[in-house]
C-alpha cells in the first residue's frame, strides 16, 4: 500500500520504519525540509538506539522516502498516519493547531479514498473532528475514514516498542477501517482492541496518567523513607513482587519529564475540568512531580551549606537515557535552580545538548564526565545513562573538592559510593 507519515518526529519516523518493514511503501512527509533532508541522506537527526541502521535499509531498497512536497505525496497516498506535534498550551489543553493543519493539507490535496490514522495523541473527540477539518477543506467530497491509533512507543526503546508492541488500540467507526489498518500492521503477535474513536483517545491518556502516577507514589513515598531512614528502592524491590504492581517506572527519582507525561497528564486535567469533573489524585501527581527536582535539590544544598560560588557537577541533561530527548526534563529544572542559586555549574550528558542556550546564566558544558566532575564541591546524578555506572569513581572521588554525590536516580551503589569516600545520598536513600 502507499502510506504517507505526515510529521517526521519520533513516532512519524518509527512509524514510516515499521511500515516499510512490513512491506508498504512509504513516504515520510514533513514541512520541517531540514529533517527531511537528513532523513533522505539516511541521518536520523535524534538519538535513537539502532535505528539509523534501519532508516538506511529502507532508502536504500527504495521502499522508503521522505518529501517536503505534501501535494504530491498525499494524492498518491491510500492511507495516511497523522503524526505531527501536539505539545501543551499555557492552559495544559493540547495545541491542535499542526494536526487542524496537517487535516486541511489531506483534504486539499486528497484525490481518492484515504484512510487516515490518527497517531498524534489528542483529546476525546478529536477524531471526528479531523474528519470535519479534512472534508471541509476538500475541493470535492470524497471518502474518508478517520481512524484514532494512539501511539505507545518509549523513545530509548522505540523500535522495539514499534515492532513488538504489548497491544494495538484501534478506535473506528467503521468496522472495515479498522480491518483495513489491521492488515497494514500485519502481521500481528499482540492483543488488537478495536473501540470507538473517542475510548482509544482515552485509553492514551489513561495510560499515561496511570504511569506517571506510579512515579509520584513512589517519589512521595521516598520522602517518607528519608524522614524514617529507611531505603526506597528496597521498599519498592519488595512491593514490586507483587504482579498486581510489577517493577516498572518503581523507582524515585528527581521526576518524570519528556514530550509525553507531563503533557499528557495536563490534558487530562483540562478535559476533566472543561466537564467539571475533578480528578484530584491525577492533581497531586502533577504537584509531587513539579516539586521533586527541588526536594532533591535541597539535599544538595543542605550537603554544601549553601551554593553561592560552589562548583556543581549536574550529570545527565536527558529525560531518561537513551535519548537526547530534553523536553520536560527535569534535569534543566535542577541545572535553572543551580545557575538561580549563584552556583557555578558544569553539565555533562552522553548525547543530549544544552538547549537553552539563549537564557542568561549558562553553565559550562563538557564533553565528559570526569572533566564535569575535576574540581567539583559536589555532584547530583539527573540521567542514569549506563556510562555513568561505568566511570571509575574511586579516582574521581580523589579529583572533587569534596565529595558530595547526590544520586537523583538511585543509580549507583551507595555502599559502594560511601566505601569509597563519598558522602553519597539517593532518593529516599540515606
Ligand atoms: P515531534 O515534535 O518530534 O514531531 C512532530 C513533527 O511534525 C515535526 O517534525 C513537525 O515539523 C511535524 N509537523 C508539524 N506540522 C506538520 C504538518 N502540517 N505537516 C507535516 N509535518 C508537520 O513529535 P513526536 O514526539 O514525534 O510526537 C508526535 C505525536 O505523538 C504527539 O502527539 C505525541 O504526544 C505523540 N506521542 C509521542 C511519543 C514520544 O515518545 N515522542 C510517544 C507516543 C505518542
């Protein structure tokens, strides 16, 4: 079948890689021309494990490209996958603006029946009116089927995500639409729930609601076993055995960040209040993880009696590893609350950059960890990319002025940490 991506982003590109794996063809289309240059000379402009091996694969066997010319590819098109951005307003309710958009270019340039999946998480209801947006921009009435597939990747892990998802969402009206997307997954190894339009919108924000509520359990929680001196990771290891709760996102931390939760949860949030209905615990989620990168920030600062002048390592700028991914992340908070406090700052991360460059205080970004780290009064762990396991901290203990490590991902070992003459401190680790 001839597919076209519309917004060649994370998801648009993995999309446009799993459908060309299962044998369409396949036009990755995006009005950003600067991606799209990189993307057809076979450079993935984001990190993304393993990935640009596969991009290369498919141009090179012509099944895959990718265009700026949206005219083009959408009248050759037989089923186009919506996957531009839906990034928050000030209010919390998702900007639609690049969906409404990409709908009126379909239905421009539409020349025959096209069945269009929605990718792009939006809010109940959105389906049905990329069904309005596209026919009202159609020169002529045509055929459309618009049909909501809510994404599940994780960037770090999208490929595998995409190729061995848990389950596949489909919401339609009609019930040919949805087989008609069935078979351009073929084939298939996981539960396919076919539902309605405005369920399967709902199920991508439940999702996500659930599992950033996980985090704030357990990041809340961590306070708790701070004040009683009692280790969370091993509170967690022990509920975790528990299949009804299971190990997954069960770790405290400085809070979770990316294009997806915290977006996601404000939009939920917006939708219950525009009906009036109160989600009050999806509210508290939200307030634990907004102040969780101070609660451990203020472990730093109490360390160091104050940061005027101190020297502050910060490893990790990503929202999690495996993805130079900063959006959200609550790293930059902890790197803003540093530069606020006076504190001289030196950044490191394996692949992520430094994306404020235009604010006022900057810190110094090195290309390494143990330059971040010479000279340090302290250091706080924001990423738990697997390098940082791998450095040797013993020498770098005897390279820090002093060895304050707070551990923002209860990555390392604190045992370890202290033996080697660290004055270490996790999350909900003493
Ligand atoms: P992104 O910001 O990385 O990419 C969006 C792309 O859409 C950009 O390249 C942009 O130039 C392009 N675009 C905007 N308007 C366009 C138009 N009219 N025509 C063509 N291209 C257009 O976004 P993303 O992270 O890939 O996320 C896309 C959607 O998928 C969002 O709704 C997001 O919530 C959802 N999602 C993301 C993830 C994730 O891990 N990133 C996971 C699941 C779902």
């Amino acid at each position: 079948m001839n597919v076209v991506v519309m917004g060649t982003g994370y998801v648009g590109t993995t999309m446009a890689l799993l459908l060309a794996e299962r044998g369409h063809r396949v036009t990755g289309l995006d009005k950003d021309l600067d991606k799209i240059g990189r993307l057809q000379s076979g450079s993935l402009y984001f990190h993304e494990p393993g990935m640009e091996r596969i991009l290369r694969q498919y141009l090179h066997r012509g099944s895959l490209t990718f265009t700026g010319n949206a005219e083009e590819a959408i009248a050759h098109a037989e089923a186009i996958f919506i996957c531009v951005g839906t990034p928050a307003l000030p209010d919390g309710t998702p900007d639609l603006s690049y969906v409404r958009e990409a709908s009126a270019m379909i239905g421009r340039h539409m020349k025959s029946h096209l069945l269009v999946v929605v990718k792009s998480t939006v809010p109940v209801g959105t389906s049905e009116n990329i069904a309005r947006w596209i026919r009202s921009a159609q020169p002529e009435p045509l055929e459309v089927d618009v049909v909501s597939n809510p994404e599940f990747l994780r960037e770090g892990s999208a490929w595998q995500d995409a190729t061995q998802p848990d389950r596949i969402i489909i919401g339609a009206r009609n019930p040919q639409a949805a087989w008609r997307l069935r078979n351009l997954y073929e084939p298939i190894y996981c539960p396919v729930l076919v539902t309605d339009p405005s369920t399967a919108e709902m199920v991508k924000y439940a999702a996500n609601g659930f599992l950033a509520a996980k985090i704030s359990f357990i990041n809340e929680l961590s306070r708790l076993c701070d004040k009683l001196n009692i280790n969370v990771d091993e509170v967690s290891a022990g509920i975790c055995y528990d299949s009804r709760i299971g190990p997954s996102l069960m770790k405290a931390g400085i809070g979770y960040g990316g294009s997806c939760f915290p977006k996601d949860v404000s939009a939920l949030l917006a939708t219950a209040k525009q009906h009036n209905c109160r989600l009050s615990i999806l509210e508290r989620v939200v307030r634990v993880n907004e102040t969780q990168p101070g609660y451990v920030l203020d472990k730093l600062i109490r360390g160091l009696g104050g940061l005027d002048g101190k020297t502050v390592a910060v490893l990790g700028l990503a929202f999690k590893p495996n993805t130079d991914d900063t959006r959200e992340s609550p790293s930059l908070r902890i790197v803003r609350g540093l530069l606020n406090r006076r504190a001289k700052v030196r950044v490191h991360d394996p692949v992520a950059k430094w994306p404020q460059a235009r604010s006022k205080r900057q810190p110094e970004v090195c290309a390494a960890a143990e330059q971040a780290l010479a000279g340090a009064d302290a250091a706080i762990l924001c990423t738990d990319w697997p390098e940082y396991g791998r450095l040797d901290w013993g020498s770098i203990r005897k390279t820090m002025r002093t060895p304050l490590f707070i551990d923002g991902r209860n990555m390392l070992d604190a045992e370890k940490m202290k033996s080697l003459g660290f004055r270490y401190e996790g999350v909900g680790i003493q």
